[in-house]
C-alpha cells in the first residue's frame, strides 16, 4: 500500500493512494498514522478496509489538494551522514567506517510540495535527496539484522535540506544545521515494504530549476537500511512512527566547485524509484 495524508497543515486525514488521481479516505477508521496507529499493528487492520473500500468504488478525488507528509510528527528524526561513499568524496570527508548519527528536529517535517524556508542568517543551504525509514514497532537491541525487517513499516522520500554555514562552521553538532522550520520534506507516500523488491536498487536524482544535480542509487549505500535499523536499536530505542534518513548520493551543493546554494525562487524537485516525486519552493526568510 502507498499510505498518505491529505488536507491543510495539522488537519491532515489519513488516506491509501489508488492511483495518481484518487484515494480511499481512512480518517473514520484510525485517526492519523501516528506512533498508536503503528503500534497496534494498522497497516495490517487497514488492508481489507482499503481492499473493500476499492471494491465498492468508494473512491475520492486526489487532484487539487494538499499532501501532507505521510507520517504525523514522529518522536524524533535520526540522519545517517556520509552513507554514501561518494558523496563523502566530494564533501571532503572520509567514508566512515561504522554510521555516523545525528538527529534532525521533528518540527523540521513538512509536505512534500510545501514550501522550504532559507533560515534567518543563511548563507549555505543545500539539498539532499534520501530515502527514509519509517519504524512499524518499538526498537531496541535488535539481535540481528534480518530482524530489522519486522520492525520497518515503509519506505518514504525525504529532502533532507541543510544549511552548511551553520552545520559545518558554526561548531558543535550538524544538528543546528538541519533543523530549521521546513527543513524535510517528506512523501508523499509511506510505501509498504511488499511494494518494494529491493529496497536496495532504487534509483534516485534531484533537480534545482530543471537542472539535474544528484542522481544515484541506494545500491551505493555504505551502510544499507536493515543494517541502519540494528545499528542504531544497540544505542537508542526507536518507537513506532520514527523516521530515519538514512544519507545521501553525491550532488550537493557543496560538493560543486564552485559551490551553488538555494536562493529564494529555486525549485527542487526529486524523486526515488517507487516512491513518488517531490516538488518544493524555495522562499525567503521571515
């Protein structure tokens, strides 16, 4: 199933795509897709509601609204850096040889066709498609990686936007660097994992004015999403509803010589292979 949500920002209902131009309305079965929908299992107790929904052609129209992101603010947001050795390469930085974690606010999350705020103060932001994890079931001490795959619910696309001056020259962690309002975009789908073949190979790219500047393939990663999931359960507990982005291909901003940053104006726009696109505006500071 491809889970999203539909409606004005913090009023959004919970629906399951059917295809490009329609939706079933699920908001008078559970009321969001929020840490109790995941962990009481509702992927599973949505399936024949939607089946049936379809069946009977109970079906409304998705053109014209607005896209929430696919999950409501989770407990926390967990990055993964440099996940991609080339794009390490051309971030200066050596290809880490365990995961490299910092946390992004959770009041960064936004649509996936909202509007990205440049910071007050900015002087480096910066893109960055990823695929995100969505966690289905409260994590800890994973015993191996397989058993990572119980506790995924999907797959999302995220933008992960950053601000380089103050990730990188402002001392202390990147995390002042990631979380300004507006700062990841995701969906507009949380993607179940039998949607997907190999999660994997998926082929991924982002565009700033119609001009391809990252494209790659999760088949790059260093460190691939079941292993990311058991890695971090050893040093924290995920909860239901947590979402993980999970790195980078090369393409960033910084990585141009020379550099090229956001400016109020710019258009993204980025997808990843299954998971739907993404098209954000790029706005002043307030």
């Amino acid at each position: 199933m491809k889970l999203l949500r539909i409606g004005a920002f913090g009023a959004e209902k919970p629906a399951a795509l059917v295809d490009d131009h329609s939706y079933v309305d699920l908001s008078d079965v559970v009321s969001d897709f929020d840490e109790p929908f995941f962990a009481h299992d509702g992927i599973r107790t949505i399936r024949p509601v939607v089946a049936q929904r379809i069946e009977r052609g109970e079906i409304e129209q998705l053109d014209g609204q607005r896209i929430g992101a696919p999950i409501a603010r989770p407990h926390q947001i967990i990055c993964v850096g440099l996940n991609y050795s080339d794009h390490a390469a051309e971030t200066g930085q050596a290809v880490p040889s365990e995961p490299i974690l910092f946390t992004k606010s959770p009041n960064t999350l936004v649509g996936p066709n909202d509007d990205v705020r440049i910071p007050r103060g900015s002087t480096k932001p910066d893109w960055e498609v990823e695929l995100g994890i969505v966690i289905g079931k409260r994590t800890s001490y994973l015993d191996s990686v397989e058993q990572a795959r119980e506790h995924i619910a999907g797959w999302t696309l995220v933008n992960d936007v950053s601000e380089r001056a103050f990730q990188m020259e402002r001392g202390g962690q990147w995390l002042k660097g990631k979380s300004a309002e507006t700062f990841n975009p995701a969906g507009p789908y949380l993607v179940t994992q039998d949607e997907i073949a190999d999660v994997n190979d998926l082929g991924m790219w982002l565009d700033v004015n119609g001009t391809r500047r990252q494209t790659g393939s999760t088949a790059t990663m260093i460190f691939d999403p079941f292993f990311i999931v058991h890695y971090i359960s050893q040093f924290l507990v995920l909860e239901p509803g947590d979402l993980i982005n999970t790195g980078t291909p090369p393409g960033v901003g910084m990585g141009f010589r020379p550099e090229i940053w956001l400016q109020a104006g710019d258009v993204m726009e980025l997808g990843i292979d299954g998971l739907g696109e993404q098209r954000q505006t790029v706005v002043a500071p307030r």
